[in-house]
C-alpha cells in the first residue's frame, strides 16, 4: 500500500478523500496504521481497499497488488493466533479468473440490488468489470465515461444482457467518454440522428462481444494487457 501510494505521489488524506467518495468513513490515522501493519483489515475492507486505492492513484489496483514484495509468507489473524501462509498461494487465489457459471450480477433482482451496502456495490461493479472482460480499462477513462452515461447505456445493457459497467467500460475504450456523449457530440455532423445512434450502438455491441469472448477464450482477469487483442 505504501509503495503504490508513494508511486502515485498522494497521501493518506487523498486516499480518506477517495474512500469518502465511494461511502466509506475511513479516516487518515486508521489508513496509516493499516499502511504500516499495526490495523487489522476485515475481509471486506481487503476487498475494496484496492477499489479505493484505485480511485485516489487514478490508476487500476487489484487485490493482488497489494500482495507484491519480498515476502515469502502473509501472516493472518490476531497477532496472537497469527498463521503464516504461503504469499504465492494467496497472490494465485487473488488474482485467478474467476469460474464461468450460470449465474452472474445480472441475473441478480432489482430488490437485492437496491438492499446492497457501499462494500458490496463497490465489490459487485468491481467482479462485473472483470468478468465482461474490462478489468484492464483505465480507471480514469471509466470514471469519465461513468460520468457522462445517462439511461441509453442502461437500456442497451439490458439488450444485451450484461452489466452497464461493461457497455460504459466499452464506450471508454472506444472513444474516452460515455455512448451518451459520443452520441451527443456526432448529432451535428449531417448523418442522421437515428444513424448515428445505430452505428454508435452497433461499435458498443462489437466491443463488449470482443472482449467477453476475450475472456472466455483466455480465462484470463483482466490484467494482461500484452495479449488483449482490443486496444483503448
């Protein structure tokens, strides 16, 4: 945490700031003390922590990240009942790809969704960028296209059946902004509304179908960008 925080030149107050945007009452003083080992994490908090962190360096983190160095076993537990494990082994259980199963975040009712805390909202938009095969998107790109996308990213989403975060992670790839605003920025150019709004579309749909078959071919979570095939 330390390192990446460093590498990004903030501080621990950039990182309260980005916790409290997400929802989250994290103060400056209990992340310096996780920062230095002293504060004990719940699962929860590991699983956001890297959403969070993600947000105030403007880059992707992953759980994984947060296990890089040069030692050779995690410690878990209280410090008096701590057992050692084996950091490669949990590095893999981190970052693996996950199952394909039947059932996904969209197959979820509107009811559970709208029951979420802010930790499972965050974890949940977090698992649905990986599994459409976005987890490699810039996080900076994403949060702009977030920005600018407006019910017609949510209509299109449920035509395709996929989360919105993959038809919003999509028009970021493709043109740095949401497929509202492309579509608002391409009225004025003498093609007809109705066209361009077919054509904008049609480019999203091909996107995210590259990139879930993508990741069914590969297994792969997101994070090797040297052989994803689609570029930002």
């Amino acid at each position: 945490m330390r390192w990446l925080r460093l590498d990004a030149g903030i501080d621990h107050e950039e990182i309260a700031a980005a916790a409290r945007g997400l929802g989250f009452d994290w103060t400056v003083s209990w992340l310096a003390s996780v920062e230095r080992g002293s504060k004990p994490l719940s699962a929860e908090q590991l699983l956001v922590l890297p959403v969070v962190l993600g947000t105030a360096c403007k880059h992707r983190v992953a759980v994984a990240d947060l296990l890089v160095g040069d030692e050779a076993q995690v410690l878990v537990g209280p410090a008096k009942e701590q057992a050692a494990v084996d950091a490669v082994k949990v590095r893999d259980s981190a970052s693996g790809a996950p199952m394909r199963r039947a059932f996904g975040a969209t197959s979820m009712p509107a009811e559970a969704v709208a029951q979420e805390s802010p930790v499972e909202k965050a974890r949940r938009r977090q698992r649905d960028i990986i599994t459409s095969g976005f987890g490699w998107v810039d996080s900076r790109l994403l949060a702009v296209a977030e920005a600018g996308a407006t019910a017609a990213e949510e209509r299109l989403a449920r035509k395709l059946g996929v989360p919105v975060v993959a038809v919003v992670a999509a028009a970021a790839t493709l043109w740095g902004r949401s497929l509202s605003e492309q579509t608002e920025a391409e009225r004025g150019n003498g093609e007809p509304v109705t066209h361009v709004k077919k054509r904008l579309t049609g480019e999203v749909t091909v996107r995210v179908s590259e990139a879930a078959q993508w990741a069914r071919e590969t297994g792969a979570d997101g994070t090797d960008l040297d052989r994803m095939p689609i570029g930002v």
